[in-house]
C-alpha cells in the first residue's frame, strides 16, 4: 500500500529493541513513523497531538503470548492484555475519521480441540490458561465498546505464527537453536508419550496479507479465523528443522497442558 503508518510498542524483551525493525530496512520508510510506548498506560497527550486524528485504521496486536509465562505471572497477562486494550479502545474513541479497529485474538480462547474439533469464529469460549483468558476478556471489551460506542470492529483468532526474527521462546526458533546446538527437544504430546500435539503454523506474511484482505474487504462486527492449511505435530515439524539443517534430532516427548490448544476453521 502507500499508507502512512505509524507503530507504537514498548520495545520489551520480545522485541530486541528496535534490531528487527532495523533489519527489514523499515525505519528508512518515510512512510513509517515508530513512537516508543506502553499500552497498559492512556495515550499521553503529546503522543496523540504528533500523531494527529486523521487515523482510519487500528491493528491492536500488542499483548504478552507465552503461555507458560502467564502461568508463572498471571498479573502481568491480566493487567497488561486487558488495560492495553482499554486504553486503545478508549483512544480509538477520540478519532472522527477511525474506519476500523482491528483486534488481534488467538485461538487459544476456544479451549480444547477434542476430537479433531474445528471450531468457528462464534463458538464459546473455555480458556485453559491465564493468557487466553486475558484475551478473551479483551475480545468481550472489544464487543462491548462496539455495542455501546459504535466502535468500528473486527476480530481475528489467529493460529501458530511463525516467520523470520521470531523470538527465540516460540518452538520453531528454539527448536532450530536446540538442534544446531545438538541439544534435547522437549516434545510437547498426550499423556501417553507416544502421539506429539499438533498445530496449523501460519507465516507472518500470509497473516499481514489476510489482515490486509479483511480491512479491505471484511464485515464490521465480524469476527474471523486465520489458521495455517496444513495440521502438523510438534515431532513433525521438529523432525523436518532437523532434516532442514543436516543435524540429529534428540528429543523427549513430554505430557504438558499447551497441547489443548483450540483448533479453528477459517
């Protein structure tokens, strides 16, 4: 597109600093303006005047992910996934010419997939874990403003991301670091040790250019499922980064939670 677009986050641990903006050449757009910001905190007044209300798009991804983290600090999750969103839910109120308020969700609402269950974008939501709870209370936010604010909205349940700059704590960087490393990969699987847990990995650029699609063409009020083509176990996938970079796989399959992840259909 020739959009202006303008960035804020918080530059925490996940993001390396500004390193992969840097390294996509991004900062050199004149198009792209990047604001260091913490969403848990309103808009500062400055921010908003620089920015300026002539703002037609919102996409709301910024949120904590890692699930095992959330159980290790429920609070930050709670305080950080909701308060993030009030506050761009409330600034987003500030802006006349707003066409869209796009909020990023995960599949991870739905709760477990028994049974090879594909769940719709409309379906409960059962969160097994305090991140997905954390998103799952912002989508109802998100709707509640909609309904009483008229707020411009659309909603994504998106599956496993994966791409280039990933940080390290997702699977396929950590498996990739292990596996150079020749260290052990720990397999996430059913309790009998013997079936690995499965995903629909999706690449970043096939997200960017579904939210493109959706902001261009979707329904306000709707929400939509952006899942990968192909389910693929965690043994799979680690058994082909193995084969990728001409080393052994040495890993445990390990019974944890994560594996009742929700599956969607798109």
């Amino acid at each position: 597109t020739d959009w202006n677009i303008i960035i804020l986050d918080k530059l925490s641990y996940a993001s390396s600093g500004l390193d992969r903006l840097r390294d996509t050449s991004c900062l050199d757009n004149k198009r792209i303006k990047v604001f260091t910001n913490d969403l848990i905190n309103p808009l500062p007044e400055g921010l908003k005047k620089e920015i300026g209300e002539n703002v037609n798009y919102i996409v709301h991804m910024a949120a904590e992910t890692h699930v095992d983290n959330s159980i290790k600090d429920p609070a930050l999750f709670i305080r950080n996934n909701i308060d993030s969103t009030f506050n761009m839910l409330e600034y987003a109120r500030g802006l006349p010419n707003l066409e869209t308020f796009f909020y990023f969700s995960t599949d991870e609402v739905f709760g477990p997939a028994l049974n090879g269950k594909l769940f719709k974008e409309w379906d409960r939501h059962k969160p097994t874990n305090p991140y997905s709870a954390s998103k799952s209370a912002a989508e109802q936010i998100c709707i509640a403003y909609e309904n009483t604010y008229k707020i411009p909205l659309m909603i994504v349940n998106v599956m496993n991301a994966f791409g280039e700059r990933q940080h390290v704590e997702k699977f396929i960087p950590l498996c990739i670091k292990k596996v150079l490393n020749d260290e052990k990969v720990f397999i996430h699987s059913y309790p009998d040790k013997k079936r690995s847990g499965t995903r629909f990995y999706i690449h970043g650029r096939n997200i960017a250019n579904a939210v493109l699609f959706l902001i261009q063409n979707g329904t306000l009020g709707e929400k939509y499922n952006i899942s990968g083509e192909r389910e693929v176990s965690n043994l799979e996938m680690a058994q082909l980064i193995a084969k990728f970079v001409g080393k052994e796989l040495k890993y445990e399959m390990v019974d944890f939670h994560i594996l009742t992840q929700g599956r969607i259909q798109a």
